[in-house]
C-alpha cells in the first residue's frame, strides 16, 4: 500500500493530459482521478483502523466484514488481500504489532494484529492530514 499511495504521489508531481489506464477508457481529469484513487485509500485505512478499535486484536477475517461491508461473495478473495496490504502499511507507521500465533494455531487465519497506535483524535487528524498515509499533505483533495 505504501508503494501504491507512493507512486500515486508521484504522479501528481507529473504533467499529465491524460490516463491511460491498464484497462478501461482513457481518463481525460488525471489529478481529479489520482486525487480520488487517494482518498479512497485513506478513507478505507480509516475503516481499518476503526475496525481495530472495535475488535483487538483482530485478524484478517475478522476485519474483513467490518472494513467490507456488505461485498459479494466473489470479490472477497480481493478485498482481503487489499486488506492486508493496508495492514502490512500499519505495521510499518508503527500502529499495529503482529502477535504471535497462539498454541496450535497455524496457516494465515492464525496471525492477529493489536492496534496500539494513538489515540482516536491523534489517528483522525494524522490521517487527515496524510501522516499514516505517506502522503506530505491531502486534506485539500476533494472526495
């Protein structure tokens, strides 16, 4: 996630006319979609960190319902994987630390994260402003 939101960074630092995407149209507004793709990021990271909150220490399938509310059946597979990433990218910022599996337990639904970050108002505004994101500042994208 870190490379993604990295990466969409440098774009913005580009200039750019266009998009082309490795599927889809063209996209004739790059900034506003780059700005979008952002936001969406920190809104869903927001979701995860509140999913920790309510439930901690939590792993992936636990996580999943609460970050994904309501996703087709199909499109799990995916969202977990998007899900780990942001969780592999809270690690890193140093809010999350993995724990051990406990006895017996084994295979990738056995790894559970605590949440041991800030305080809620400290999460929301470094959040707002790009700090758990790696972005230098996004409070001025438009959603």
């Amino acid at each position: 996630m870190r490379a993604y939101l990295g990466s969409l960074d440098r774009l913005l630092g580009l200039d750019l006319a266009v998009l082309a995407p490795g599927h889809g149209s063209l996209i004739d507004k790059p900034y506003d979609e780059i700005r979008r793709l952002i936001q969406h990021r920190i809104n869903r990271e927001q979701k995860v960190l509140a999913a920790f909150r309510a439930i901690n220490p939590a792993g992936l399938d636990d996580l999943l319902p609460l970050v994904y509310e309501g996703l087709k059946a199909d499109l799990l597979p995916a969202a977990r994987r998007s899900l780990h990433a942001h969780v592999i990218k809270l690690v890193e910022d140093g809010l999350l630390i993995q724990r051990p599996p406990g006895p017996g337990k084994t295979g990738a639904n056995s790894v559970v994260w605590d949440f041991v970050g800030m305080s809620e108002e400290t999460v929301a505004h470094a959040t707002t402003i790009g700090w758990t994101s790696g972005m230098d500042m996004v409070s001025d994208i438009d959603a």
